[in-house]
C-alpha cells in the first residue's frame, strides 16, 4: 500500500470515530494508533495533521491530538456573479482575450483516488526520489553560514556556477538566473520575449504546461509539426515567414511528449532559421538528467551551440529529484537577460536561499551521481516491461517511438477511437493516463494517449496497470 493510500485510510477511519469523543476529548495517542491500525508513525503523523488542517483535530506538541471544538455558523455566501463581467472584459481590449487553463496540467498533478496506478505522473514515484540525499543536503545546508538570510536575486553563485558548467559554451555563471522550477522560468521567458497578442511558435505535439502559460499570458500558440528527427526546420521557417513571430519554444530533447530527439543536422538549422527571422528559441531542457542507461552520448544543449544569443536556456533539477525540490537554471545572453531579470525579481524577488543551498549540497555530494545511475537503469526496466506489455496486450495502440530518455511513453490511438471515452474507461478500471488532446495548440493529428512508467512503483505494477488497460479498452480499438 502507498503511503499516500495509507493517510487517505487513516484519516477516513479516525474522521469516522471521532464522534465517540466530546469536544476537547483527546484521541488515542500514535503509538495506540500505530499498534491499532498497523501503520508507520509517519502515516500517524499525516493523518492527524490532515484532520488538524480540515478543522476536525487540534494538535499540542508534547500532549497529543483533541477533537475540536464545533465550528461556528458561517456567513452566507455572497454572490459573486459579477466577476463572470470583470473577467471577461479585458477581451474587448486585447488582441487575444486571456484564458487561464490548468486542465492538461493539472493531470499529471492531482493525485489520483486510492487504488489507481499512475501511468499520468510528470514526476519519479518516491521509491526513485533521493529522499535520503535530498533530506541531508538540507540538513548540511541549513546550518550553513547565512543559509537563512536573503540570497542574491539572481541566485547563490555556487550554484549558478554549477548550472553554467551543466550548459557549456560560452554561457557563464553570470547569464545564469535561478528560478523555482521550469514553470516558473517559462512564464518568465514568455512574458519577456512576446508581447500579449503576438504569435508564439510551439511544436505539435507540445506540453500542455507551456500552451497555458502561453494563452494566460494572451499569447496566440502556433504549432509547428515534428517528426521522429524533431521539429521540421522548413516549416519552422514557413511559420516565422507567415506569423512574423519572433519567439519558438522547443524541446530539443526526449521532447514531451513525444520523446524525440532533435538531429544533429537540423540544431544549426533551427538556430539559424530563428537568427534570420530575429527571433529567439526557448529550449526546454527538462528531462537531461532523466537519460536511460542504453542512451549513449547526448547531444548538446542548444545554448552551447548559440554564439548569437538566440538560446534562452531552461533547465531543472525538479524532474530527476522531487516535485517539491523546486530549483531552475534560466540562462541568456545579451541584452535580453537584463529582462528575465527585471520580470523573475517583480514576480518572485528570489528562490528561497535554503533551497539553493540545499542543491549546491545535493549536487556536490557523492549520492548524486549514484542516484542519477540508479534512476537511469531503473528508468530502463521500467520503459521496457511497459512497451513489452503494451506490445503484447494493446498491440492496437501504436508506438511509433521508444525514447531512451524521459519518463513517458506518446501513443496514437486507432482510427475512428474515441480517446475520452478510452480515458475514462481506464480511470474507472483503475487506471489514470493522460489524454492526448491536451498536447495540441490546434486540431490533433489523430487520438493519442500519455503513458508514464516514471510514477509507478515498478515493473509490477506497470503490468497490473496495462492489464487493466486492456480490460478498460475491449471494444473501444475497434477490431475485438
């Protein structure tokens, strides 16, 4: 059982008893709740403070958890309605009235019910996370010299230094800027290469993350098609001719989400194309350290190639570590990072500085290269037995593309499938994938689904997962 399950039961189960108890009565202690539900007294610990959160319980250090006192009668609620006029007023004067949608994010974010196998997560299942490491670095980190007082807005050097080498080229530590995490320093590239209205160029399939940084910003999304060698560069070129746009987001490696890889001879292509259209290129750089052991060497980031500037340079450490170890590098040459600056420091002032340290600790230590070793075999096995799986019981679900890096497999769906209604059958059989639609600035080419082997606890499950996917899907693939 998943310790997440685990709380979700246990607080359930005390939610359900505390009636038995008067306000102001104290429950049983942890170690009586240990003993009684045979869980961990970290689970213990959760589901109280999850209690104590709803208002249900309060906690006393030292004397234990009381049912708290009833709840005073709220208010009525007031009405609201005429925020649908305020928000949606600022179309009559934009070129591209704003929309604000988390949806495609939110997928690979909410946790799904009990039960369910994540083949949907954007991040490692914890079994793959470098608990131990991450929660020493913080240790070490907390106690070092004014780790607790203000870092420098552009973030502490050690760092930035780090992230720089990580680049190469000509990129030094004083274009790189620290941001808390790639979301973060996407919007933050947005908003500061393309004015609201303006055209942005994207590939297509893309992440749906940055599609909704894009239009909550009045970005107008324009896709660009790929192939298995990455973005098509004459199309490339054709966009910027006919949109005049001046900003291209790519992500040159294990590309989310269909994992492929941009060639060796189209990089200096799409450089080039974006330096004649003076536009920049926002590389993506997210999943670099998440490459698969059979990989071999790995191209280059963009930004080591550019001697122009056209590279904005985003890269994280949250993929290959923890949703919560939040910590980005947002690299730039030239005029335009005096810009990333101003925008990062009036959005956010600065990532806190016990985090930066804690990285600099994290990535210094020797468990960081074993963990980065370990997550490439396990990321392996794990891309194996589900392609072996969904080969040899959803041979209906073509897999044009097995990556050798990333978390996910991109699948399309037969002709005339309907992918919601796959969706849904899956969840309902207990299985969460993400849909493909999502992943399309315009019309989808065909159906597709999202299936990551990354938030699963192993092989294992991975197969229970496309058994029950087979169950969920007989009669929607047509031809059963």
């Amino acid at each position: 059982m998943y310790e997440r399950s685990s709380v979700a039961e246990l607080a359930g189960s005390l939610k359900r008893e505390l009636d038995r108890y008067s306000p102001g009565g104290k429950l049983p202690s942890s170690r009586v709740l240990v003993e009684r539900y045979r869980v961990s007294p970290v689970t213990v610990s959760r589901a109280l403070a999850q209690l104590a959160a709803e208002g249900l319980v309060v906690t006393r250090p030292g004397a234990g958890a009381y049912r708290a006192q009833p709840r005073t009668a709220t208010a009525a609620p007031g009405d609201t309605s005429w925020q649908e006029v305020a928000l949606s007023a600022d179309g009559a004067t934009e070129l591209v009235p704003r929309s604000v949608d988390a949806s495609g994010v939110l997928v690979t974010l909410a946790a799904p019910p009990p039960g369910v196998i994540e083949f949907n997560s954007g991040y490692l299942h914890a079994s793959l996370q470098p608990e131990r490491a991450m929660a020493a670095a913080l240790a070490r980190a907390g106690r070092r010299p004014g780790a607790w007082g203000r870092p420098p807005t552009d973030g502490v050097p050690e760092l930035r230094e780090w992230f720089a080498r990580g680049i190469g080229g000509a990129i030094t530590a004083a274009e790189v800027l620290v941001a808390a995490g790639g979301q973060s320093a996407l919007t933050t590239a947005l908003r500061a290469l393309a004015p609201p209205g303006a055209p942005v160029l994207v590939e297509s399939p893309t992440y749906p993350g940055m599609l909704a940084i894009a239009r909550a910003a009045g970005l107008r999304p324009v896709p660009v098609p790929m192939d298995a060698d990455g973005v098509r560069p004459e199309l490339l070129a054709a966009a910027f001719r006919a949109t005049g746009a001046r900003v291209f987001v790519c992500q040159p490696l294990f590309q989310n989400p269909t994992g492929a890889v941009l060639s060796a001879e189209r990089r200096p292509e799409v450089l080039r194309i974006a330096r004649e259209a003076g536009a920049f290129v926002i590389e993506d750089d997210f999943v670099r350290r998440l490459v698969h052991d059979d990989a071999g060497p790995l191209p280059r980031p963009l930004a080591t190639d550019d001697h122009d500037g056209v590279v904005v340079h985003v890269c994280s450490l949250t993929k290959a570590t923890s949703p919560s170890f939040r910590v980005c590098a947002l690299a730039a040459r030239g005029p335009v990072l005096e810009r990333l600056r101003a925008i990062q420091v009036v959005e956010s002032f600065f990532v806190p500085r016990p985090l930066q340290e804690a990285a600099v600790e994290l990535v210094g230590s020797p468990a960081w290269p074993r963990h980065l070793r370990t997550v490439a075999g396990e990321l392996r096995v794990r891309r194996d037995t589900l392609t072996a799986a969904l080969r040899l019981g959803l041979p209906e679900l073509a897999l044009p593309h097995v990556p050798s890096g990333g978390y996910h497999l991109w699948l399309r769906l037969p002709d005339g499938a309907d992918e919601n209604a796959v969706v849904s059958a899956a969840l309902r059989a207990g299985v969460a994938i993400a849909p493909g639609r999502p992943y399309f600035s315009a019309e989808p080419t065909a159906g597709h689904v999202r299936l990551s082997f990354a938030g699963v606890a192993g092989p294992a499950e991975i197969t229970e997962g496309v058994k029950r996917l087979r169950g969920a899907c007989a009669g929607l693939l047509g031809g059963e």
